[in-house]
C-alpha cells in the first residue's frame, strides 16, 4: 500500500481538511461533500473513518483542544513555581494567537455557537474544553494563595474567552497589554488568604 493511501494518512488527510473549512467558514454551513473534495477522498473512506458528520466536528474539536493544550503546558513549564508570571505568560500567547492571519476565534467557542443541543458531541467537547480550562486557572489562583481561588479562575476564564470573541475589535498591537493589565488587576484585586 503506497504511503500516502495507509488509513491514518487518509484520516488525516481528511481531518485537516475539514479542520480548515469548519473554522474557516462554520461547520454548519460546511457539508460532507465539500470536505470530500477538498479532501480528495470517496465518500465511503470518509464514513469509514468519521461515522457522522458530528464525529468530524467532534474530532475537529478534540485536534484544536490538543493543539491548545500543548501550548499551555509548555507555556505553563516555562513558569513552573510563578503562579503570577505564568498567568501573565498565557495572556501574552493568546494576544499572540488573537493576531494570527485569519483568526476567527476560539473554535470550541464557535462550535458550542453553532450547535445549542447539549449532548451534541462537539459540544461536549467544545464545554469540557472550557471547563479543564477554568480548572487549570483555577490552580493557578491556588497557588497564589488568595481568598476565593474560584471567583478569580472565575473571572480568569471570563476575560481570555472574551479575547477570543473579541479578536475582531481588539487591535491585533493592543490584545497584549490589555490582557496582561487586566490579568495584573484581577490577581491585585483578590486579596490573599489570611491578608
């Protein structure tokens, strides 16, 4: 078999290419037999793969989700012990990606948009994502020791999902010093424990 036709090639042949068009244009107002000729697959290697279109835009998610996370950790490496650098670390990398040609937001923010049942599995996907999200901030204000770790990963979360909706009316040279400003105040504002 030629390695380009070895089924994990065609999966993510197939994969990157719906990746592309669902944030590039919405995965509700792409269909199947766009992706299948972008793709330059037949119709049955796309269904042998991806029983649903829900499971490609699940799948969709849990490739954007995995990129996502690879970057927070190394970021979150960098400033292993500065709970307070490393915050300010994740604002400067998401004003970095709110600059990026083509940014059309968070796509797991863009799916839950799009697809309002809450058992549809791109969604579940797009939620859990937000969730481990609000729980590493979480962690995060835990150990800088303030009085109400949720309310400040609370109000973490509030601000970067709000950088990603916002990236069309945030100046690309401006989404750095505004996160990192108002992730400065956030964390002075929530007083310390026993303080």
């Amino acid at each position: 078999m030629p390695p380009s036709s070895r089924p994990s090639d065609v999966r993510e042949r197939i994969l990157a290419t719906a990746a592309s068009l669902f944030y590039e244009q919405g995965a509700r107002a792409v269909g199947i037999d766009l992706v299948i000729e972008r793709a330059k697959v037949a119709k049955a290697s796309l269904y042998r793969h991806f029983a649903t279109k829900d499971d490609l835009v699940a799948a969709f998610l849990e490739l954007e989700d995995a990129d996502f996370w690879r970057t927070w950790d190394a970021v979150a490496a960098e400033h292993a012990g500065d709970p307070a650098a490393e915050l300010e670390a994740h604002a400067r990398w998401i004003a970095e990606r709110l600059a990026r040609p083509g940014y059309r937001g968070c796509p797991q923010l863009n799916v839950a948009a799009e697809f309002a049942d809450p058992n549809h599995p791109a969604r579940r996907v797009a939620v859990d994502h937000k969730r481990r999200m609000r729980a590493r901030l979480r962690s995060s204000a835990e150990l800088l020791e303030v009085a109400d770790p949720d309310q400040l990963a609370g109000q973490l979360t509030v601000l970067f999902n709000g950088a990603f909706v916002s990236s069309g009316v945030i100046d690309a040279g401006e989404a750095e010093a505004l996160l990192v400003m108002a992730v400065r105040a956030l964390a002075a504002g929530s007083a310390r424990r026993g303080a």
